[in-house]
C-alpha cells in the first residue's frame, strides 16, 4: 500500500513538473483564462495570450503572449506546414509577459512549428508544437496544443 502512495505521489509530481511548461495548459488552473484571437490590423495577425488574474487582488495579472504575424498567407495556407525559425517569410512570431511590473525589454528566441488545420475568414485553427526560449527569465515555455483563433470584439 505504502508502495502505491509513493508511485502515486511521484507521477502526480510529474505529470506537475513536465505539464507546467506547456502555457498551453495553464488555463485549466484557477484564475487562468486563454485567448486566441485574430486581429483586424493591417497584417494577418495571430495573437494568443494566457493571462493570470485572480479578483480582489491589484497588479498582480500578467499575461503570456505569442503572435504569429503572417507576411504571406497564400504561402502559408499553400506549406500547411510552417517552421518558425525558416520559414520567416511566410510567418514571423513573438513572445513576450505583460505586466505592470514588466519593464525591461524582452531577449527571447520562438522555435518549433505550427500545422495549418483549418484557415477561412472567420476561424483558423492550429495545432502547435511551439518553444519560447526567454533569456531573461531564464526559462522556457512551450505552447503545445490545438487552438482555435477567431475575431473578438475590440481586437
């Protein structure tokens, strides 16, 4: 019984530790909440952001970001397939926190690929095996998943 408990305990430890680094799991824990958002600007813009806020409590949120500004789309929906740190013609992406509190620029490096599932007007869905690599924090995240991006009121 004893033996049960202690393997218990270490692959719930585990499965903490590894699952952790995915952002892209972060929004099943409590104050967490995830968007996936298109943008209306100039560009085809992804923007994907795991924000952290809990209520009653002041500048304590923060955000995880990723966008993924594509300069090609017709390249992009053609390859289906896109290596972030390649295919930099087709799609550029960036990392970032947003904080109150973050003030200093940020140094880091977005690796990995994203599958093109689905592209229309309305909805694009990827499947993403992403890895930011965050110099400053000494850390690094990954947004590992299927995600559904669709336009929002105010973005």
């Amino acid at each position: 019984m004893t033996r049960l408990i202690w393997t218990y305990c270490m692959l719930t430890i585990l499965a903490s530790c590894c699952s952790r680094t995915n952002l892209l799991t972060y929004n099943y824990q409590k104050y967490y909440e995830e968007n996936s958002i298109i943008t209306s600007d100039s560009t085809f813009k992804l923007y994907q952001n795991i924000c952290y806020n809990k209520p009653g409590v002041i500048d304590e949120e923060f955000c995880y970001y990723l966008t993924l500004k594509f300069t090609d789309t017709t390249a992009a929906k053609t390859k289906r397939i896109l290596d972030l740190q390649t295919d930099t013609l087709i799609v550029k992406a960036g990392y970032g926190i947003f904080s109150v509190w973050n003030w200093s620029d940020e140094n880091n490096k977005v690796s990995g690929q994203i599958e093109i599932l689905k592209w229309d007007k309305d909805e694009v869905i990827l499947k993403e095996k992403v890895q930011a690599t965050d110099y400053r924090r000494k850390e690094t995240k990954k947004f590992i998943g299927t995600r559904f991006f669709k336009h929002k009121d105010g973005w």
